[in-house]
C-alpha cells in the first residue's frame, strides 16, 4: 500500500512545496497520468503526482490514480495554499468533509458531499508536531502560526486523506522557506531520507501492531472556531492522535420550544449537529479500529443545554469525553 502525494498546477503553494521535495532527489519518473507528471520515492512507497487542475472538485483522485497505475493506496496528502480573511502567514493541515452542512447528498460549494466526511488521515496529530519543530527550524516563528483546521471542503475520495497548507494570502504562498518547512515535514514523516523512525512520531499508523493500537488515545474534536484553538492545544501537550475536528458552524442545534423540556432526558433537539458527530465518530472509529476514541469538547463554546445534549448523543455511541490529561497515553 502506497502513499500518494498531490501536487495542483494553478496552486503556487503547491507547487513550491512539490518543488522543495523533488529538488531534495531520490524521485524518479513514471508515465503521466491525466496530463500530469508521476514520480515515485526510491527510499519508500510515495508517489507525487503533479496534477494539471484544480482539486477541491476533482473527486475520486485516489481512484483514479489507482486505476492508471495499478498501486493501492493507503493514504492521500494533498499540498495546497490556505486563504484567510485576516491574511496572517500561516502552517496548517486538515482533514476533510462537509458535515454539517444540508441538504445531504448534494455537491458542496468547495467541494464535497453535503452531510459527508473523508476518513481523516492518521498522520494528522504527528504532523502537526513535526510542523511546529520544522517551522521553528526555518525561524517561521513568531511570524507565521501554527494551527489545525476543523474538518471542511472536498474533494470526496474513499482513501484517509489530509491536507497540509501554507497561507495565507498570495503575499505568502510563494515563500520558499515555508515550502522547505513542509518538504522536511514529508522527509521525515514518510522516511524519504531512509531514516526509521517510531510510528508514533510519523503518524504510521498501519505500522502498529493491534496490542500497540488498543493502547492509543484518539482525539475527535467537538466545538469551537474553525481554527480549534483548544483542541490544537490537545495535540500539543500530548502524543494522541486524530480524527475529525468539528466546528461549532458544523454543531447546528435547534432547541425545543416546550417549556418543560429537560436537555438531560427530553428529546434530542433537532439540527445538523446530531448528523455531524455520528459521522466524524463513525469515520474516525473506521481508520482507528481498535483505538480508544474519545471526544474534546470545547465546552465554552456551548450553553448548558447544548453540552447535555452532545453527552447524551455521545453516550449513545459509546464515546467518553475527555479533558487534555486524560489523552496522554501511558508508557510515554
């Protein structure tokens, strides 16, 4: 099982980051697929693939690859710009889907299905620690910050995926010393230099034995801003890994009308929300078979009656909620 890396033409922070990778050598050419060049890594399984267009609607990119070329794929990193409103110079990575968004079923503005999520890629917490050590490395700090992002956009592929960005305004999507940050951050996190390294620390997941697997700690992230502020700090002071990060705009909940609704054993309101975390739960679960998933819940962003009902719906589901300490694994 392969790893495929995707480059996007039109995306200059893309190709700058694809650039920094293929100017560090070991790759080494295969026939194009779809008007794109294809390389694959002579230290491990990884493939680039310098795709022509546009990717946030280009669904089944993992399927298609896998079609012209006969590789299975295990994962999906896509490299790719990040825009913002405040245009603060920024390092982030996501996974993707749009869960909390209607009607289901239908194509979302960027990309994906309404009401749907990607399996999140499980290199997600590992990179973002091997991305706050890079961008010290390359003196990107204090001047760029360093985040994760909730679960937003597509395209739709049936392979655990990420993306991984640079931002976030043009005046920043050309930096070259950002790019070498995220090409040492692939270096490493896929062993391009040779160099083995723990599981842990790359974020292999497949490389762990099923004894190891039931020993780790899963974060779904659950409220707050798009950037997740309490949840990154989760990946910061802990070696857990993650699954899906959910929005508060995701969380839509609507309240009952009746007087006498009790939030702890009335109906469950209806909204969006209820959808959204079975969905993140039920992805995360599928590429962390075996792990100990459990929610953060950025309670201050909820009222009282919204928390209950998330713990209810959670309980349902076999799920615990856990503050920081409690996602620090044992042994470590």
């Amino acid at each position: 099982m392969a790893t495929l890396l995707i480059v996007s033409e039109p995306d200059i922070a893309s190709r700058i980051q694809g650039e920094a990778l293929l100017n560090r050598g070991g790759w080494n050419t295969i026939a194009d697929i779809e008007g794109g060049g294809v390389w694959v890594h002579e230290n491990a399984d990884v493939y680039l693939w310098w795709f022509p267009n546009k990717v946030l609607h280009e669904d089944n990119l993992d399927l298609r690859f896998s079609e012209s070329t006969s590789v299975p794929l295990h994962e999906v990193i896509f490299l790719t710009r990040h825009y913002a409103a405040s245009g603060r110079p920024s390092l982030t990575l996501h996974v993707i889907g749009v869960p909390g968004e209607l009607p289901h079923g239908e194509h979302a503005e960027f990309g994906g299905l309404k009401g749907s999520v990607v399996l999140p890629n499980p290199r997600f917490a590992a990179w973002y620690r091997l991305m706050c050590n890079s961008a010290i490395k390359y003196a990107l700090v204090p001047e760029f910050e360093l985040t994760i992002e909730t679960t937003h956009h597509g395209p739709v592929l049936s392979t655990p995926t990420m993306f991984v960005e640079i931002g976030s305004s043009e005046s920043h999507w050309g930096r070259k010393d950002a790019a070498e940050a995220w090409a040492d951050v692939i270096t490493i996190g896929l062993q391009l230099d040779g160099i083995e390294r723990e599981d842990s620390v790359t974020g292999n997941w497949w490389g762990i034995s099923d004894d190891e697997k039931s020993q780790q700690k899963v974060m779904i992230g659950v409220g707050g801003g798009h950037y997740a502020p309490r949840h990154t700090d989760v990946l910061r002071k802990t070696d857990c890994w993650a699954g899906h990060q959910l929005a508060n705009y995701a969380l839509n909940m609507e309240k009952p009308d009746s007087p006498d609704w009790d939030p702890k054993i009335g109906e469950l309101p209806l909204g969006a929300w209820n959808h959204a975390i079975r969905i993140a739960v039920s992805s995360t679960s599928q590429v962390y078979d075996g792990a100990n998933i459990m929610v953060h819940l950025d309670r201050k962003s909820f009222k009282g009656w919204q928390r209950q009902a998330i713990r209810r719906l959670l309980e349902e589901l076999n799920i615990d909620i856990s503050r920081t300490k409690g996602f620090e694994i044992q042994g470590r």
